[in-house]
C-alpha cells in the first residue's frame, strides 16, 4: 500500500490512451506517456505528427477526445478549475518567446507572480531576481524586451516560467527561431534545469540535447507515439525504421 502511494507521487505526468480529433482528422492516437519526478523527457518526430498538440494537452490549452492526462495526479483540461491548473503548474516555453514588449524584464518575471500566485510585490521581485540570476541575466532586469537578443529573451521567458515553481517544465520547439549562435546559450540554460534535477518534456530537433539530457526519447508519428527509449537505444542500429529514416533527416 505504501508503496502505491509513494510510486503515485513520483509520478508527474500520466497520458493515457489520449485521443484527438480535428473533425475528421485524427491528430493523437491512444497515446501514453508518463514522466517521473526529475525525469527529462525528448519529444521529436516530424511537422505534424501531434507533439504541440499533446503538449497543449498537458498544459491543459487543447480539449481532447478521450483518454487521461494527469499531472501531479490532478486531471488536466480547459474547463479546470483556476486552482487546480495552479496545483498542476505547468510551465511552458514556446518557439515564440510572448514576453510583454511594454514591460521590463523584471516586470515580465513578477507580473503572474502577483496575479496567479498573490505574492507580494517584495517577494516576487527577490524570485525574479533569483531566477534571472540562475538565467544569467539578472543585469537585465531593467530593460525592455526589444533591447535584448533572441537568446536573451528566451532566457527571461525560461525564468518567467520558473517564477512559478512549476512541476513541470514543457518546452516546445523552444530553439527553432532562433539564431544559430544563440541556440547553444538556451540550450544550455535548459541543461543546467536538467542537471538541478528539473521534471522536463521538451520537444526539439536538438539530437546532441536529446543524447546528453534525456533520460527517455520519444518519437511521434502520425499522431502515435512509434517508439519510447533511453537515448543508446533510441540512437542505436535497432530503433524503428521510421525513427531511423527521421534521424537520417535531421542530422
Ligand atoms: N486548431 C487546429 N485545427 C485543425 N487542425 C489542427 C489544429 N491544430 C493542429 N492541427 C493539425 O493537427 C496536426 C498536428 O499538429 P501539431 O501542431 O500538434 O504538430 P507538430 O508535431 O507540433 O508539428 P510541427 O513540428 O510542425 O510543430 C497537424 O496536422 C495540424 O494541421
Ligand atoms: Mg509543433
């Protein structure tokens, strides 16, 4: 019994036999996938194979069909209620950064705290900062968005979601617009999330991420989850053809 339990709360995120639509379009197939407290999590596959959509369903933006999706054993959808999506706290990155251009960074980094988390403006300032700290930016803190580079703004978009305490951190496509130069830097800060021991699914093309980081990867296809593996696996001479045929792509 205690052991139930306990692996329960290790737990963080459980999809199960998720399904999704589009009128006639089917979009996610009977997917599972679970991730454990600390575990990193790669999602890759190709344009159109459902991975924004499953992380909307994990975040709770996307209605879905059927199935289940929980996070921290909280049932996640659109119609929940404002303090379960609070208790769930899945912080997301986005391939476009939505940070507000009329406010500074640090205002960016406290302005959720105050709403959602009813903090005073002493206390999300100090979070704020820390956290730009740990983005290496907290030189930034008063300046404007438009004053920063891509990488940059990225940055303070990780540490905004950080703010939060999230128990999970979700990162879609995070790199993708960004200049080549500027993607090892956000790579990195998401690194040293992963290295604090960061529950992560992020979902990017990045493959030398995926081999350094992930403890799992997952390739999507046609709305399937084709296969799940530790990244010697997942890399190795035996993963699925169309795994194989992807890579092939990529790198
Ligand atoms: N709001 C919507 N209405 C209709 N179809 C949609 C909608 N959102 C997504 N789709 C379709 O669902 C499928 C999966 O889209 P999704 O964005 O999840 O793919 P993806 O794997 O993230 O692709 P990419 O790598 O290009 O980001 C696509 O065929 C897309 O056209
Ligand atoms: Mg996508």
């Amino acid at each position: 019994m205690d052991m139930a339990i306990s692996s329960v709360a290790t737990q963080v995120v459980s999809v199960a036999g998720l399904s999704k639509h589009f009128q006639a379009h089917q979009v996610l197939s009977d997917v599972h996938l679970s991730v454990a407290a600390g575990e990193r999590v790669v999602v890759c596959g190709p344009s159109g194979s459902g991975k924004s959509t499953l992380a909307r369903c994990i975040s709770g933006l996307e209605s879905y069909g059927s199935g289940t999706v929980t996070v921290n054993g909280i049932a996640i959808s659109p119609r929940m209620r404002h303090t379960e999506l609070i208790q769930a706290n899945v912080g997301m990155v986005f391939q476009q950064f939505n940070l507000f251009p009329h406010l500074t960074v640090l205002e960016n980094c406290t302005l959720a705290q105050r709403w959602v988390r009813r903090r005073s403006r002493d206390e999300a300032r100090l979070t704020a900062l820390e956290y730009l700290a740990k983005v290496r930016l907290a030189e930034k803190a008063s300046a404007y968005p438009a004053q920063l580079s891509g990488g940059q703004q990225q940055r303070v978009a990780i540490a905004r979601a950080l703010c939060l305490n999230p128990s999970l951190m979700l990162f879609d496509e995070a790199t993708s617009a960004l200049d080549p130069e500027m993607v090892k830097e956000v790579l990195e800060t998401m690194i040293l999330l992963a290295q604090d021991g960061m529950t992560m699914i992020c979902i990017t093309h990045e493959m030398g991420f995926a081999r350094a980081v992930a403890d799992k990867v997952v390739f999507m296809d046609e709305g399937r989850i084709v296969q799940a593996a530790p990244p010697d696996e997942f890399f190795g001479s035996n993963a699925d053809p169309r795994v194989r045929r992807f890579l092939s792509k990529v790198f």
